[in-house]
C-alpha cells in the first residue's frame, strides 16, 4: 500500500511530502486547491504520459517519487520478469527535466515507461467520476467480470493456444490464396525453370569459358610470341640455355682451381633447372592455344547462349543464373506440394479449434457462476444507496468467432424501479445511478483483486443526505480490507475515515502553492462544520459534525 508520497516542482506545488496509513482516509479541500494535481502527480510516478506543462519552476526538474509496502511476494515474479529487485519497500520514481526529459526509477533502477505502467497498476487503481461511463463499456463489463471469477490463469493459456489459432489460421489462408491466384505463375516459373534445368548451368563454367575463348581468339599472337620466347631460351648458339651451358663449364673447371666458387657453380646449375622448366612450360601452353575451329564454336555457342539468359533475366552476374534456378526449382516444388500443406493446415487448425473450443467452455462456466453471485453483490449494495428496487444483473452470452477474450460477450443489465424489466445498462441508467452503481461494484472487486490501494476521486458526486452516509458506510467497510482513499465533497463520507487530510493553496508568497496537512481530532471537527454549512462555521454545524464524527 501507498505510505508515503513526495511531489516537488508540480504544478502548483514546490515541495510536498504525505504519509497515508492503513485503511480509509479522506481527502478534502476547496474546488482548485490541488486535489486533482495530487493525483495528477501520483499518475505522473505510476507511469502515466508526462505533462511537459507541469513544471512549477521552468528551469528546475520536476521529482515525484512514491513509496510503497509490499505485504507479501505476490509481485515478485513481476519484478523478476523485468530484473528488478523485490522488496517489501518499494519506491518508485520519476523524473521530468526542463528539457522535457522524463526518466523513470523502481528501486533505484532505471525502467521504461511501459514497465512504470505495468507495476503502478498493480500497486494503485485511481478511480475518477467520469470512469462511472466505462461501466457501459463492454470490453470494461468483460474485465470487471473477470476479476471476479480470478481466471487468469485459465485465460492465459486461453490466449496462448489464441495465439497459435490465428497462426495456423492465416497460415491455412495464405496457402489457399496461393492455390487459387498463382495456377497461371506456376505455370510460369515452370516455363522459365525448364529453360534454366535444360541450360545445364555449372559454377564457374562463364568465368572458364571467357577465358578459353580469349586463349583460342588470339592463339595466332600467342603462337608468335611463344615461339619468340623460346627463341631466346633456347634454339641457337646465342639463346640463353646454351650460354648458360658454356657458363656452367668454366665455372665447373674454375671451382677445380677456386674452391671459393662452389656456391656460384649451384647457383648457376639452378638457374639452368628453372629457365629449362620454364622452356617445358611455355612450350605446353603452346600446346594448349592450338586453334581448334570446331571447339571455338562450341564454346562461342555456350557463351552465347549464357549471355542471352542474363539478359534474359536481367542479371549482370552469372551466378545469380544459378541462385534464380535454385529459387525457382523451390518455388515449383512449394507449389506442386501445396495441397498437401493445405490438407495438413486444415487438419491442424481443426485440432487445435477443439482445444480453444474446451477453453472457452471453461471460461464460459466460470464466468457465469462468477456473473450469479457478482450480479446479487453488487444489486445489495445498490439497494442500500436510494435504490431499494435496484436489480442489477450480467448476462454472458455467446459469440459466433473466437476473440482474444474467448466466446463470450458480456452486458450489464439494471433496473431501477420495482417491476420493470431489467434492461442494458447504458440504455437505462442515470449518471447518479452510474455512479452508485460503480461504487457497488469496485466495492465488490476491491474483495477479490490483489491491488492494494484504491483511489476514489469524487465518486459520490451527485448525491447527499442519507445515501451520502451509505456511501460513507460502504467506503468505510471497504477500508477494512484495503487501503481506500478518497476525495470528497460530503461530510457523511469524510466522517467515516480513519484519516483526514486538508488540501489548501497558499497565496502569501510570489506564487500561489497548494499544501496537505493531516488534520487533528478538533480540526476535523470544524473541517466538517465548514462542509455541512457553506464554509460557515455555526454552532449547529458543529454540533451537528461531532454527531458524524462520533
């Protein structure tokens, strides 16, 4: 629950710092003394958008931060799920800079606005008037209704096999589209994959046959200058094997008389063992560039027609020629396997209907054994608040198509008066029957929920006198298991907190800020007085606030 809370640089607040206890407390103030801003600036810490407006000093950083005690590890898988470390003291931060930059804390550690969002709402539901109209809501009536039948669990793994339902849904869809609309595109990728399979294409085949042409285009120069080089290794007196022959003589003969010259006598025989090699060479590429007419025009065939499938298939590469027949060869494979997929697809999609099927029955039944007993709570209440005929019911009724939630759509269904018809909720109900209606109904909740603390922010709007003091009474009973906190203007519900915090501005300095302060016994006395008598503290009114208070 919410122990502590500390707001500076908010709107119209500089600093502010709050301890709430256990229980029900009240909040209360005259209109525009702040209220609405200490909420405000509680959703800014639970992960609400941030206002860039709110800064109450421009050229300082705005800090609201929120402490909470955690009774018990309910949380704490929620806080492993995102690493975050799991205590019984939690605090949560945040942060706006004048540059508008928000940063966002949970015990120390810096988190993204979602994860603020996702922990904040399972540590406070706030509850303003105007969320009296969610009522008429159905995916709201829905959620309501399923907090009290507490199947989460069941509707998770409701929405898990959901999940994989519409996988293999669009999955069955998309083989059924590509039957039906790509008969006349098989036929072509079978054309063109024919004409690549007949081609016989091989990797690297382009590359060698570009350079077996350029050999035999030019084998008449190659010749000649073959014949040239071999000329002047080999072939005369003057070619260099010869000279080198007559070289290796007299040194042979000088390392007989200069033992110095052994070394160049090696180096000289292993010059002639090269320059002989690169004789055997040139002379077998000489072999090689023979001019063969018939293997020319072969090759300038198979050239031709490698070229004419690039341009074909608008490629500069020769191997995307192979990459497009792979591509192709599994395309046509894809296709030709397609009814088969089809038959698989639809089998598997029928079994897993029959799984969601059984899941959405489950939810079925516990939701309306939950919506039985929810309908006759929530209609007791009702009656205590001015409404002794009120009938409040829930009908769950089911739809034609799986959704996310499972086959059930959900109305309220309410009745004011005696021996009318119950009747849709939105259809029939006034705005105070809306708001005592959702009093009732978060009273019933807030015993099945785990979330701790409850904000009302003026939820008895509208109404007074005796149904003021059932309100009251209801609130009051609420706090006994929960931490209730709410704003108010009635007497008869502040008098039935525990605590009494004031909201007032102060006008004294440059700019007018708004403070909270617990009030004592006394003071709460005369803070009622004020509220029963226009702000006109009479004796009566005095009197008659001790009565509430006692």
């Amino acid at each position: 629950m919410l122990r502590h809370l500390h707001i500076r640089n908010y709107a119209l607040i500089g600093e502010l710092s709050v301890d709430f206890a256990d229980g029900f407390s009240v909040i209360t103030g005259e209109t525009g003394a702040g209220k609405s801003i200490l909420l405000g600036a509680l959703g800014f810490v639970l992960g609400d958008r941030a206002d860039t407006g709110v800064l109450f000093d421009k050229d300082m950083k705005c800090v609201v931060e929120a402490q909470f005690q955690l009774e018990d590890e309910l949380l704490k898988p929620l806080f492993e799920e995102h690493d975050l470390d799991f205590d019984t003291e939690c605090i949560l931060r945040r942060e706006l800079s004048p540059q508008k930059k928000s940063r966002a804390f949970i015990n120390d550690t810096p988190v993204s606005l979602q994860v603020m969002k996702e922990i904040g709402n399972q540590l406070v539901d706030i509850h303003s008037q105007h969320d009296s109209l969610l009522l008429t809501d159905a995916g709201f009536q829905l959620k309501l209704l399923d907090e009290i039948a507490q199947d989460n669990e069941l509707l998770e793994a409701y929405r898990q096999e959901f999940d994989r339902y519409n996988t293999l849904s669009r999955r069955l869809k998309e083989l059924q589209t590509l039957a039906e609309k790509n008969i006349a595109e098989n036929d072509y990728l079978k054309f063109q994959l024919d004409e690549l399979q007949k081609a016989q294409l091989k990797e690297g085949e382009y590359a060698e046959i570009e350079q077996s042409l350029n050999v035999m285009e030019n084998a008449e120069e190659i010749r000649t200058l073959l014949f040239s080089a071999n000329g002047l290794l080999e072939g005369s007196e003057t070619s260099i094997l010869p000279q080198l022959n007559e070289l290796s003589s007299l040194l042979h003969r000088l390392k007989q008389l200069v033992p110095n010259l052994e070394e160049l006598y090696g180096r000289i025989e292993s010059t002639q063992v090269e320059l002989k090699d690169i004789a055997y060479d040139l002379e077998r590429v000489g072999d090689d560039a023979q001019f063969d007419e018939g293997k020319l025009q072969e090759l300038q065939e198979r050239f031709d027609l490698l070229n004419r499938l690039m341009m074909k298939h608008h490629t500069k590469e020769f191997e995307a020629l192979i990459l497009l027949r792979n591509e192709l060869e599994a395309k046509v494979n894809a296709f030709e396997n397609i009814d088969q997929e089809i038959e698989q697809s639809q089998e598997a999609l029928k079994e897993q209907t029959k799984v969601l099927q059984q899941l959405a029955l489950k939810l079925h039944s516990q939701r309306e054994k939950a919506a039985k007993t929810f309908g006759a709570d929530v209609t007791d209440l009702a009656r205590q608040l001015a409404m002794p005929h009120a009938v409040f019911q829930i009908a769950v009724e089911p739809l034609k198509e799986f959704t996310t939630t499972g086959l059930d759509q959900v109305r309220f269904l309410f009745s004011a008066n005696k021996g009318v018809a119950v009747a849709e909720l939105s259809k029939v109900a006034s705005g105070g029957e809306l708001s005592r209606l959702m009093l009732s109904i978060k009273s019933v909740v807030s015993q099945h929920n785990y979330i701790p603390t409850l904000i009302f922010d003026e939820i008895d709007t509208g109404v007074s006198g005796e149904v003021a003091a059932k309100i009251g009474g209801i609130m009051q009973g609420m706090g006994a298991s929960l931490q209730l906190i709410a704003i108010t203007h009635l007497p008869q519900v502040a008098s039935k907190a525990a605590h009494h915090f004031f909201i007032y501005k102060d006008n004294e300095g440059q700019r007018t800020q708004s403070h909270i302060r617990l009030l004592t016994a006394g003071e709460r006395v005369t803070e009622i007085a004020k509220m029963l008598s226009n702000d006109k503290v009479t004796p009566e009114a005095m009197k008659a606030a001790e009565v509430l208070l006692n």
